[in-house]
C-alpha cells in the first residue's frame, strides 16, 4: 500500500520568506509525527498528532513553527519568516495508534534549504 | 527523559565480516526500543524493535539486537556484511507502557562496507 506522501521534496527559499510543508499519513494512521534532521542537531521532535487531541508541540523550536493536521489525515507544517538555521530534512512518520510501542513509518522528508 | 547514545559515528567492514553497531540508552523508566536505517535521500526505515516481549529481536535484512537491561544496552548486529548494508543506522527510544510513541533518537553510525 501506499506509505507516507511528503511534499514537496525539495524546496529552496530565500530568508524571511513563509514556508509550507505538507505531509500525507498511511490511510488510517491515527498517529502522526514531525521530526527534523539537521547536520549539527541530528534527529529532532517536532511535534506530535492524535486523532483529535490537542497536539503536543512541545519539540517545535520557535513561535515561527506551526502544524495543523486536517480531518485527522494531512496535516502542513508552516515556518513564518525563515531564517538559515531552518535548513534542514524536515521528516514525517505516521503510526497505526497513539502507543509508544507502534512503530512509525516515515516519508522520504522534505529538503529545505535557506539562502 | 530518555536519551540514547551511539558508540561510533562511523563503522568500516569488509562484506561478510560482523556488522555490530552499538547503542546504549538511557531511560527513567522500562523503554521501547527501536533500530531504524536511512539510505541516502531517503526516509527511516524500520528494522526492528524491543516492545518488553524477547530480549532478542530479530529484523529484516539479516539483522537483531538484544536487549540488555544489566548493560542498558541495545547493539545491534549482523553476522555477514553485504554491500547492500551500507547506510546510516539510527538507534531510537521511546517511553515504555502506556505512552505515546515520540522518538528519542540517536546520532546516528555511517556504516561503510568493503569490498
């Protein structure tokens, strides 16, 4: 079946522009997640999504971030006012349930890059 | 909290020597643990996962690890290298029992293989 959709997978911006990433989970997938992977931070938490629950945006690096997710399916992830040190793989994954024990699946990540 | 550590950010064998990626964790309280495989532009890629059943798991590609609760360890091994293996490998932790699945990762051990 169809794994995780993530668009677009490249994208080249100049600082201070807005950003939008979009992130499809697994068809049922009530689970979804955000995570960063950056040369000097490695791997990151973002933020996380369950059904309709308020999301933990505890990972989120700044009050330019924000995530939705829609319908408890796609869900975007919006960086306001990109500055350099927001380059990065933005990566997602989604999990069948809410337990730490499911293992989630990822996309292939979008590759932001600031000028 | 939950942390993870990764002994050697790069590993070199030759193909059909011993793989043995190390990782050993840290955790307040019993955690999952998980091994996870990126190739290049690519997302993370389960190989397998410790969820408190058998300490020793086996996962896809030839691969297990065993978990050692004495050594808080989790290293993950492969008996005979093949070229295919070369990729970067990510150690993850999550809490254990009844919480949600946010990943503590490692950072991450490039393995190269000879021929």
């Amino acid at each position: 079946g169809a794994g995780v959709s993530q668009s677009p997978s490249n994208k080249v911006t100049e600082k201070g522009k807005d950003v939008e990433l979009r992130c499809d989970p697994i068809s049922g997938h009530t689970a979804l997640y955000w995570y960063r992977q950056s040369l000097g931070q490695g791997l990151e938490f973002l933020i996380y999504f369950q059904g309709n629950s308020a999301p933990d945006k505890s990972g989120l690096p700044s009050d330019r971030f924000s995530a939705e997710r829609t319908g408890g399916s796609v869900s975007t992830l919006t960086i306001q006012r990109t500055q350099q040190e927001d380059s990065a793989v933005y990566l997602c994954a989604s999990s069948s349930d809410r337990y730490s024990n499911q293992p989630q699946h990822f996309g292939d990540g979008t590759r932001l890059s600031i000028l | 909290a939950q942390s993870v550590t990764q002994l050697g950010s790069h590993v070199s064998v030759s193909e059909g020597a011993l793989v043995l990626l190390r990782c050993n964790y840290s955790s307040s309280v019993p955690p999952y643990l998980f091994w996870y495989v990126q190739y290049p532009n690519q997302g993370l890629q389960l190989l397998l996962k410790y969820t408190s059943a058998a300490t020793l798991v086996k996962g896809i590609n030839g691969f297990e690890a065993e978990f050692k609760k004495s050594e808080t360890s989790f290293h993950l091994t492969k008996p005979s290298a093949h070229m295919s293996d070369a990729a970067e490998y990510f150690c993850a932790v999550t809490r254990g029992g009844t919480s949600y699945g946010k990943l503590t990762f490692g950072q991450g051990t490039i393995l190269t293989v000879h021929p």
